[in-house]
C-alpha cells in the first residue's frame, strides 16, 4: 500500500511541476507583452491562464482520492497532500496575476505611458526568478533553495515600494484625471508583480514544511 501511495505522489509532484511551468510561461509572456507592448503576446498570456487553472482542478482531485482512498495516512504524507494543495492555490493565483498584467497591459498600450518600465522590468524578472526556484526547491526538496526564495522576497517589496513613491508623487502633481488613472493601473501591475513574488515565498514555505513539519514562523533563515 505504502508503494503505491508513493507512486500516486509521484504523479501529482510530475503534474505540478508541469502546472508551474505553465505558470513560469505566462509570467514570461506577461512580462515580454509589456515590455515590447505587445498585444498578441498579451492576449496568449490570458488565454494560457484557463489552462492553468484546469491544472489545478484535475491535481485538486488527484489529492483528495489519495487522501479518502489511502487510509491510515502516514504523517509525512500527510504533510506532502497538505502541501501540494497550498502550492496549488499559489501557483494557481500568479497564473491569475500574470493574466491580470496582461489585462491591465492591453488598456495602456497604447497610450503614453507613465511606467518606469526599468524598474518594473527588474521586478518582474527578479519575481520570476523567485517562481523558478521555488519550483526547483519542490522538485529537488531542496531547503537551502527554498530559503534563497524566501530571503529574496524582500528586495522586490523595496522594488515595489520605490515604484510606488514614483507614481503616487505623480499622480499627486498631475493635473490630468486620465493620466492619473492610467498611473493608477500601472501601480497595479507592479503590485501584481509584487504578490507574485509573495506566491513564490510562499511556495518556498509549504515546500519547507512538507519536508521538516516547520510552519513560517519556524523557519530560521
């Protein structure tokens, strides 16, 4: 019994790795579209988005047969389902925001933009770097990785905090009502990039308690 259970979470880690690569690629596209202003990458980022989200029912299923099937469940396995489902969520919401980018993108796009496209570029690219390796510490249920994930997440918060200050002094000082929605939606986007990074931190988290049973608060890193 316990070999086959060890087979069926074989098949779902394969599935989520497979769904973050997904989610890898629209943060990709998402990234690429707004940097070139791109609208058709933008519209394939969306539409990659519902295939992300199919992912995450058909694991969600594959969970919970495990879980009403296999009965006693070892505490480590335990752990591993528990885990897999918040992964899931994580992955499942920075599909959602990198869709959210794309959306935002396609209504400025062809306006003049106020974006500081620099700094949100490195956002974005440090975010996904984030994404990258977290996926890698779940795959590899490697700890150390994890903990670089985590430890990261604080340079994009000062990132995002640095694009913040920059467009609330100009949507204070612009006297254009529709340029400081504009700057509005371009704050946006930052802050999607921001709680994709905060996705990945916690993907590092559930990686480390399905490993060692430490919750957040426990993690010394």
């Amino acid at each position: 019994m316990r070999e086959k259970f060890d087979m069926q979470m074989d098949d779902i880690s394969l599935k989520v790795v497979k769904m973050a690569t997904k989610v890898e690629r629209i943060i990709a596209m998402s990234t690429k579209a707004l940097q070139e202003k791109n609208k058709e990458l933008a519209n394939q980022a969306i539409a990659l988005d519902e295939e992300i989200n199919e992912a995450e029912s058909e694991i969600q299923r594959l969970c919970i047969n495990i879980m009403l099937m296999q009965q006693p469940i070892f505490a480590d396995n335990l752990r591993f389902v528990s885990s897999a489902f918040k992964i899931l969520t994580d992955l499942e919401r920075m599909g959602d925001q990198a869709r959210d980018i794309s959306v935002l993108n396609l209504e400025l796009i062809d306006k003049e933009g106020v974006w500081n496209i620099e700094l949100i570029s490195k956002m974005a690219e440090n975010a996904a770097k984030m994404v990258s390796l977290s996926v890698v510490s779940y795959t590899d249920k490697d700890i150390e990785i994890a903990k670089q994930v985590i430890k990261a997440d604080d340079e994009v918060d000062e990132m995002f905090d640095e694009v913040k200050n920059q467009l609330v002094k100009y949507i204070v000082s612009s006297e254009n009502e529709s340029k400081g929605i504009d700057a509005l939606d371009t704050l946006m986007i930052a802050k999607y990039f921001e709680r994709i990074a905060d996705h990945a931190q916690n993907v590092a988290e559930w990686v480390i308690y399905s490993i060692t049973g430490q919750g957040k608060d426990e993690i010394v890193l």
